[in-house]
C-alpha cells in the first residue's frame, strides 16, 4: 500500500488533504505536535467528513495512524523515509518548523528509493517553494534531489469552525479544488482522484487567493463592521454583497489582464464563489475569518498583491482600497494581530505604519492612497 505522512491534523488535515488522500487508497500517517489531538487520533479507529451544501455526503476516514512530531521524531522520520508522499497543512509560517523533520525523513530513505512527493497544501502563494527552501537548509548531503521532488500547489475547500463536541469528526462545504502542477512529476503523476493536474499552476493560485481569500476576508471585515457574526449572514447584507462584489470585479480584471481567463468564466466563478459563501450550513464566524490582519495586509497577500498590480497597470481598485480600511477597522478581542496592527496606528506616523503594514515603498503608484487610508484610520484613534 502507498503512504502519506501529512503534517497538521487539524481540521483542514483531517478533512480535506488526509480525505482525498484515504479516498486515492493511500495509508495515512498525521504528524502534529498538538499531544491532546495526536494521543485522540492513536486511540479513534475512524473519524467522519461531513459535506454540506447541493451535494451533502458522509465519508469514514479509517485505517490511519498519528505521531507526535516533537515527542517522536524517530518515529516520524521511519514513516517518511517509507513514504511516498508527504503534504502539509499547517500555515506557511510555519513551514519552516516542520522542514527538518521532512529534511532528516528524506536522508533516511534508502538509495534507490522512489522520489518522495513534497507538497505544501497552504494558502499562499508557490508554499512547497518555501518549504523546499526550508528543507534545502537543513538537509544533510548531496542527494536531495535523487530522493524527493517538489511541487507547488493550490488549495481550496472551506472549512468552518466545527460544533461543539465534534470530537474528531469534521464538517466541511462540499465544495473543493486541489490543483497540482504537474512538472516535477516528469510523467509519473500520483493516481489520486481528487488532484487536478496542471501544467501552470500560477493563475489558478492567483484566481483562488484573489477570488476566495479576498472575498472572504472581505466579507468578514465589512460584515463585523456591520455587526453579522457569520459570513452567511454578512453576505446576505446587500450592503456587503456590494461591496464584496466590487472587489471581486476589480481582482477578476486583473486575472483576466494577467493570465487570459476569459471575462465570462471570471463571473461564473465569481458567482460559484459567492454563492460558497452564502451556504448557511457553514456557521464561520466573521471572526475567525478576519483573524490574522497583519498578515493578510502583507505585501504579498490577498489584499495588497492585487491592489498593487492594479496601480501599476492603471485599473481601478477603490474596492480593495475600502477591504484595506476595514481591516484597520477590525478589531474584535483576542486576537494578537489585531493588537499589533492597531498598536502601530497609534504609535507610528501614516509613512512609516504604511511601510510596515503593507511593505510597500514609498514610490509604488499604491502607496499614497493606502497612506491616506491609514492616515483616516488614526484620525480616529
């Protein structure tokens, strides 16, 4: 039987990455260094998706086996050095934290072994880049490239904050996209069903990121500013809708400028997103989808990438502009990025907060307006 080792046993792991990977026929190893999770998986013999939406399903995941990263690195690296391929889902931050245990994994694979399939299931853009990186800092010896390969990848499923009780069980939209790109795999693509091999990955990150993640994040942003607690309920408000609706125009001009998809397929996919986003069967909060302001105003993030690829070729994007203001706006408790973010509105001038924030330079054609943007926000501060 073929194995996988997938790095993060949360929600995403276990019920989008780890189900497709169980459902190709794969033998599936979770890694994580949360105890309380990993000590629940070693002693469950299955545990259920749900999908909500047009299509609702329920799919037992079993057969599977957990390892805590830190407490057993031996362990982990036996299974990877066995492995055939290893995913991740655990944030790109925090890529670099599980880099040794993959690099010390592959060192561990016999010569001759087949090339161990590395791919970093995140939202962000070329993430297995970034753990390749990672890796490649931290192996030992010169046969890196005999023994694994590396492909980039995008993701797609929305996964909500689950009920109370859930235990190991996970809901999940019915809805999902995990495209691959193909060239690394010269021909011996892996036979899993739920995979959409292509041979550009590029626009299809870009149209996810600036299409899912711009919407959503600015559907929380706006519908927390209009007091919804849910990103159904917020999408529901036309005032939002509109709002959403106009940043999504502006992104789709870019995709349509920058990599050729056609006008028409833009405003189905539009539609198909916003519709994702109105399934009432998914409870997200607008809370836990804002979260993180500081790095989702990054420079290479959902809100300022697009905005400034606009400036520069001279479309508009008052839309994200308003996304911008609102997230300088978002500040429910409890989350230490929104205190940072805030704490540099008060503490810095609108050059230098914008500078930090965005990581812009002063003369990108974006930056006076998003300085003006962070200048209004202190005025109220």
């Amino acid at each position: 039987m073929t194995k996988a080792v997938h790095f993060g046993a949360g929600n995403i792991g276990r019920g989008f990455v780890g189900l497709l990977l169980h459902e190709a026929g794969y033998e599936l190893v979770f890694a994580d260094v949360a105890d309380a999770l990993i000590t629940q998986l070693q002693e469950a013999d299955s545990y259920e998706v749900r999908t909500v939406g047009q299509n609702p399903t329920r799919t037992v995941v079993d057969g599977f086996s957990a390892i805590n990263s830190t407490k057993d690195p031996e362990g982990l690296t036996e299974q990877i050095a066995s492995a055939d391929v290893v995913t991740t889902a655990v944030g790109a931050h925090i890529l670099r934290f599980v880099a040794p245990n993959i690099a010390a994994g592959i060192a561990a694979r016999p010569a001759g072994a087949p090339r161990l399939a590395v791919m970093a299931c995140e939202n962000a853009i070329n993430a297995t880049d970034l753990l390749e990186q990672e890796i490649r800092a931290n192996y030992q010896g010169e046969d890196l490239d005999d023994k694994a390969l590396f492909s980039n990848t995008a993701v797609d499923r929305i996964v909500p904050v689950q009920a109370e009780g859930a235990g190991l069980d996970v809901t999940v939209e019915d809805f999902y996209e995990w495209a691959v790109d193909r060239t690394p795999f010269a021909g011996q693509e892996l036979d899993v069903p739920g995979i959409t091999w292509v041979d550009d990955l590029g626009p299809y990150i870009e149209r996810k990121l600036f299409t899912v993640n711009t919407g959503h994040a600015t559907t929380a942003w706006h519908g927390w500013a209009a007091g919804h607690t849910t990103i159904a309920d917020a999408i529901s408000d036309a005032a939002v809708h509109g709002r959403v609706t106009s940043v999504l125009t502006e992104t789709s001009a870019l995709l349509v400028a920058k990599h050729g998809f056609s006008e028409e397929d833009m405003a189905s996919y539009r539609t198909k997103v916003l519709g994702r986003f109105a399934n009432t069967a998914l409870p997200d909060p607008v809370e836990r989808v804002g979260r993180a302001p500081l790095r989702k105003l990054s420079r290479n993030e959902r809100i300022i990438s697009p905005a400034a690829e606009l400036a520069e070729h001279g479309l508009g994007y008052q839309g994200l502009l308003a996304s911008f203001s609102a997230a300088l706006a978002f500040t429910p408790e409890g989350d230490d990025e929104v205190d940072r973010l805030q704490e540099i509105l008060r503490s810095q001038d609108a050059d230098a907060a914008t500078a930090e924030i965005t990581g812009l330079e002063p003369s990108h054609p974006l930056f006076a307006a998003v300085r003006d943007a962070v200048a209004a926000r202190q005025s109220t501060l």
